[in-house]
C-alpha cells in the first residue's frame, strides 16, 4: 500500500486526503493549526502531531498550503519536507504560488536527489470533495507519471503542462481569464439594465450567442438563471474574491518578471482590489458585480 504524507488539511487539503485514504493509500497528515488537525481528527484521517512524522516513511509527499511563503517554509526550512523525506520519495505541491517559488523549490528538491511536481487545482471544494478537481502540473515526464495514479483519485482530469513551475503558469493563465472573464459578464449585465434589456433575456441569448463562457452559463453573477451560482445564495462562495485577488497578483507578479503585457489582467487585478478594500473579500468572486453595477 502507498504511504502518503498530507501537509495542509485546510478546505481543499482535507477533502483531497479523505478521497486519498477511500482509495485505499495509507494516509498520514498534518497540519500547523489545531482547529484544522482537530476537523481532520473528526472526518477519521490519522494525523501526526509533527511534520517529519507526516513525511519520514512516505513514499509520496503532497502539500496544499496558503501561498508561496508557507511552501517556501514547509518545503525549505530547518526540520522541513526536503530534511525529512524519505530517499527518492515524490514530493508534489498542489497550493497555488508563484511561478519563481515553483521553480526554486524543485529546483532544491531536484539537488537533493527528490523528483517533485507543481500540481495546482481547478475545481474548488466542490471539486475537491467529489474527486473531480483538474489537475495542471509540471514537472520532469517520469515524475509526472509516478503521480499520476494517485492524483487521478482525486480529480478527473490530470494534465501534464511540460516542465517544472508550468503548472502554476497554467493555473495563473487560467484564473487570469477567468477574473477578466468574470467582469466582463457584470459589466455587459450592468450596461443591459441601463439599456432596457431584462437580466434573463441577456442570458438567455448570450448563452447561445458569441459572449458565451463559463462565468454567464456556469456562474452567473446574476440571481436567476443559473441556480446552482453563488449569485443564488447572496454570494457565498465559492470560491473567495480573495482567492481571485491573489491569483490576479500572482499573474501580475508572473507578468512583469517575464516582460509580457497583460493589460486586462491588470485592470482586473486593480478592480479585485478594490472589491477587497471594500470589506467584500469574502464574498464569492461573481459578487463583483454589485460594485460594476454600482450597488456596493
Ligand atoms: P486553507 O487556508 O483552508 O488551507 C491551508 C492549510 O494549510 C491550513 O489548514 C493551514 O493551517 C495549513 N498550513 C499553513 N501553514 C502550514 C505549515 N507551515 N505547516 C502545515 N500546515 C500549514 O486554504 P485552501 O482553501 O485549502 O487552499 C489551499 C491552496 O489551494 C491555496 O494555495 C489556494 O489558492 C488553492 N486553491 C484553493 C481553492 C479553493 O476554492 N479554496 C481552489 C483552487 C485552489
């Protein structure tokens, strides 16, 4: 049976663990906040009290951490994952950092004689519980097909991106669509309103028109037409505008470091911003519309 060591059991984390032990892996994890060890405990996963613990038999390592500075600690630091980690154990990062952090960190493992993958997700919680995230990793081709099987238990599609950090690249191009995406669709729903044009019948003809996508068919920002949509539920995520900011600036931040112009991106990122400044970050990412239509 393959051992597994969870590092972050938070909302994605946990989830992803539990499909992992269904599946048969025996599965250890670990977390750095009681509340979260305390929940894992309660849904039956067999926890360790310190991190080496979680990682010193494993033959595969996975994380799902904040950002890129809990990696970098998680991964890098004194008593970390690479001081620990069992000889040519596979270490894979599914948290969703910097395209830089990616690459610095497998490139240390790499030294170290550890094959890693970048395996961010798509799918949020809902996609995590029901085993149906997509998975976008990099990393070497070998190391890619080692992981393989046991992503698949957690997601219905696992996609090789090419070399190490480029599955961060793809979520960040991914989200950054996404987020231009997003405003776009509040923006033509608040110039329909002043135009005239009912919210329903703007959706009922883009859906089938040019301006289709999935922030209109599959998350309308707006109440009505899509009844499983945050929008329904006074915008409770979801997934966080928060959530959205930091991809946004991670884009941006990915952005200038390769000298590529993202305008939009930009202009998305500043506008997330905003919403957040307001005190909504909490508020699922289509709430937006509420300051695009000028009703914050
Ligand atoms: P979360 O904050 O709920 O979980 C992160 C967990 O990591 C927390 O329980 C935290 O205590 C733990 N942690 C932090 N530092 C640690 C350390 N040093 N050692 C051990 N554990 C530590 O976040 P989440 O929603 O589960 O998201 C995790 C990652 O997945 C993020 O990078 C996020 O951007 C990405 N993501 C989230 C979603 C979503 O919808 N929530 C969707 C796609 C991707």
């Amino acid at each position: 049976m393959t051992r597994i060591g969870f590092i972050g059991l938070g909302n994605m984390g946990l989830p992803m663990a539990r499909n992992l032990c269904k599946a048969g892996f025996a599965v250890r994890g670990y977390d750095v906040m009681e509340a979260a060890r305390a929940r894992a405990a309660a849904a039956g996963l067999e926890l360790v009290e310190e991190l080496d613990r979680a990682v010193a038999d494993a033959e595969l390592v996975l994380t799902m951490l904040p950002a890129g500075p809990q990696v970098r600690e998680v991964y890098l630091g004194a008593g970390g994952i690479l001081d620990n980690a069992a000889q040519d154990a596979l270490l894979v990062d599914c948290s969703t950092i910097d395209v830089e952090t990616a690459r610095e960190v497998h490139e240390r493992a790499r030294s170290q004689g550890f094959p890693m993958l970048d395996a961010p997700v798509s799918g949020g919680v809902a996609g995590a519980e029901a085993a149906s995230l997509t998975f976008m990793v990099g990393g070497e081709a070998e190391a890619f097909e080692r992981g393989r099987p046991i992503l698949e238990k957690m997601g219905k599609a696992v996609i090789h991106a090419g070399p190490a950090g480029t599955g961060q690249a793809a979520k960040i191009c991914n989200n950054m669509m996404l987020g231009i995406q997003m405003i776009s669709v509040c923006e033509a729903f608040a110039l329909a309103d002043g135009l005239g044009l009912s919210a329903d019948k703007l959706f009922e003809i883009s859906a089938r028109s040019s301006g289709q996508c999935w922030s209109l068919t599959s998350y309308c920002p707006v109440p009505g037409p899509v009844p499983s949509a945050p929008s329904n539920r006074e915008y409770r995520p979801g997934f966080t505008a928060a959530m959205m900011l930091k991809d946004l600036r991670l884009a941006q931040q990915s952005a200038a470091a390769a000298g590529v112009a993202t305008p939009l991106g930009a202009e998305a990122c500043q506008l997330y911003a905003l919403f957040a400044a307001a005190g909504k970050e909490g508020l699922d990412f289509s709430a937006i519309i509420k300051m695009i239509a000028g009703k914050l």
